[in-house]
C-alpha cells in the first residue's frame, strides 16, 4: 500500500474515534465500548503497515506475533452487531419504521464500525500473508489460500475468546497463566463450532475482496492494453 494511502487510513481511523468520543463516549451511551473495540481493531492493521519481507528475522518475527494477537479484534467488531437488537425500529401502531435518529445514528455506528475493521483487517490478512510467501519463498496462490485458510481459523478461535472468554490480547502480558488456563479448559464441540461460524463469514468476506481485487487488477490491465 502507498505511503499517502496509509496516512489517509490513520487519519480517518483518527478522525472516526475521535467522533465516536464526541458523540458517543461523552454522553456515557451504551455504544461507548465502540470506541475501546475500534481502537483495538486499528492496532493489527498499523502493525501490518510497518511490516515487509526485507526485514531482520527477528524484527519481522516480533512484528507478525503482535499482528497475529492483535488480528482478531479487527473481525470481532462484526459481533457487535448482535447490539442492532436493542432497537426496536417498528412503530406497534402502523408497523412502519420510525423515524428515531437516535437510533439510526447508533445503527450507522455500529455497521461503519463492522464494514471498516472487517474490510481494512482482510486487507492487513492478505498483505502478511504476502509477506510470508516472499520470506518463505512460496509464491504459488495455493500457499497464499493455505495460509490465509489457517489465520481465519485462529482468527475464529481469537473471536470466541474475546467473545465469550472476555479476554483481551492485553491479558497475556498482564496475567499469562490465568489466559492459559482458560484457554486449554475451552475447548468443547460447541466452541468448535462457533469457530467454524466465525471462520465463514471471514472466509466469505476474504473471497468477495480477492474477487474484487482481481476484477479491478483485470481491469486496469485491460485498460492500458
């Protein structure tokens, strides 16, 4: 990604906490957890943009660690949307939709929140990815797909532990063996598949993009042809 795009991204990520402070963490609404969530979402993707191929193993090696703990919460915040079903957008009278701004405000935060951090984190997912490939030196689209295929399912299981769990990445420096211990005791055929829930909407999201992406790559080069 180019260095002015990156730029552009850290200052709308900026822009749209700091108006989540302003209209919602500063009126103590119930939403204010969007602002905590969006911020952590943020983190693997700024990890991804100082991260490349070239770099000294042990550097990288730090670098893609911090991503991969980080990587689930940009994902996660697509379970926010569970909280749509606190409103109740229909008028018992007429059956329509009321015009409640409130509650369309707090609809549109919620899904900005979702769409941002799902797409921007698929993007960070796929340039590690190609990142490891060229460190490795396996360029072929399978390894790309393998690999991908792998950190969604850690991704998934990430997303049941923040879920459920309550466990933020933050836990393992604070308290390592309480973390450990709750996440060997968790694994049971309904976990299991939840992870799989989780790993197919990310996985369908991951396919949309890569369509897109190769459509828009076909396109620009049928256009200088």
């Amino acid at each position: 990604m180019a260095r002015k795009n990156k730029w552009l991204i850290r200052i709308l990520f900026y822009i749209y906490m700091l108006y989540i402070y302003l209209t919602v963490v500063k009126h103590n609404s119930f939403y204010s957890f969007l602002l905590l969530n969006t911020f952590l979402a943020y983190i693997p993707l700024e990890v991804a943009f100082h991260m490349n191929e070239k770099q000294p193993k042990a550097l990288y090696a730090l670098l893609f660690i911090v991503w991969l703990l980080f990587y689930p919460n940009a994902p996660y915040v697509l379970t926010d949307l569970f909280h749509l079903a606190r409103f109740n957008p229909y008028d018992p009278q007429t059956g329509l939709m009321t015009m409640n701004l409130h509650m369309w405000l707090a609809f549109i935060n919620l899904v900005a929140s979702a769409l941002a951090c799902s797409l921007l984190g698929n993007w960070s997912i796929d340039y590690v990815t190609d990142t490891l490939q060229k460190r490795w030196g396996k360029k072929q689209p399978l390894w790309h797909f393998l690999i991908v295929v792998i950190l969604l399912v850690i991704s998934s299981i990430g997303i049941y532990i923040g879920r459920f769990l309550r466990l933020h990445t933050a836990y393992l420096f604070i308290n390592p063996k309480w973390v450990t211990d709750e996440i060997l005791s968790m694994w049971t055929p309904r976990m299991l598949i939840f992870v799989i829930f989780m790993f197919i909407i990310q996985f369908i999201i991951w396919v949309a993009m890569t369509l897109y992406r190769h459509g828009l790559n076909k396109y620009e080069t049928d256009c200088q042809k």
